[in-house]
C-alpha cells in the first residue's frame, strides 16, 4: 500500500470516528432526511441558512463509515457557501467517487476516488451530499 493510500484511509477514518459538526443543529431554518434503502443508511442534515448563505451545517443518522466520513467532510466544505458554491462542491466530490480522478490537492476529496471502484458505494458517499442540497432548495422553517 501507498503513503498516499495510507493518508486517504487514515482521513476517512479520522472523520469516522470523529465526525465533524455531528448531530442537531437547534436553530436550523432548513432539515431533510435522506436514506439508502440498498444498505440502510439514513443520514439528515440541518442547516441555518442566512440570505443565500450556509451559515452552520450538521448531520445525524446511522450510516457506515464512507458514508458518515462524507457527511463530516460535507459539513467541514460547506459552511459559510452561497448556494451555487455548495452545488459546485457537491459536483467536484460526484466527479471524484464517479470516476476515480484524484485531485492531488485536496487529499479530503481524494480520499473517496477509490469508491468508483465500487459501485454501490458511490450512494453512500454521496447520502449527505444529496440530503444537503435538498435541504437547501427548500424554504426557510422557523427553527425547531
């Protein structure tokens, strides 16, 4: 195995067992939930969005680790974007797990090329990817 390859699993499992911005954020204006019924991962994110801006992400759910490292990785990459910057992130990590092209300078990214290779795995990194921009495109909520 690679240095490089040890680096990307050593990120994936960083953000498993230490997930970032994990859990109910109380004063989202914006929640969806998403799930992948093929291997029973379910993932929701909250967000608090001030004019076109995420100003604070979280998730919660259960999922396995490529999921949950995504979502953490997620919420790491889109706090404080407008929109339309969150949906170009979300398109650049979907063209890593999708084709395998690494971005040498970004080894968070990076670290999900080797899903391509799997398939079924593409729906777990991308679980918090979707659920976030649904939650996004969905009207302001008074917090709960």
């Amino acid at each position: 195995m690679s240095d490089f390859d040890d680096l990307y699993r050593d990120i994936i499992l960083d953000h498993n067992r230490r997930p970032r911005n994990r859990g109910r954020l109380p004063t989202a204006n914006r929640v969806a939930t998403g799930d992948n019924p093929t291997c029973g991962d379910n993932c929701t994110v909250h967000l608090r969005v001030e004019g076109d801006r995420i100003a604070d992400i979280s998730f919660e759910g259960s999922s396995c680790a490529i999921a949950q490292a995504s979502a953490s990785i997620m919420t790491t990459r889109l706090k404080g974007k407008t929109a339309a910057e969150a949906k170009a992130a979300f398109a650049d990590f979907k063209e890593v797990v999708t084709t395998g092209n690494v971005p040498e300078d970004e080894p968070e990214k990076a670290a999900f090329a080797g899903v391509h290779a799997f398939p079924a795995r593409i729906k777990c990194a991308t679980l918090g990817w979707h659920t976030a921009l649904e939650a996004l495109n969905q009207p302001d909520k008074p917090p709960a």
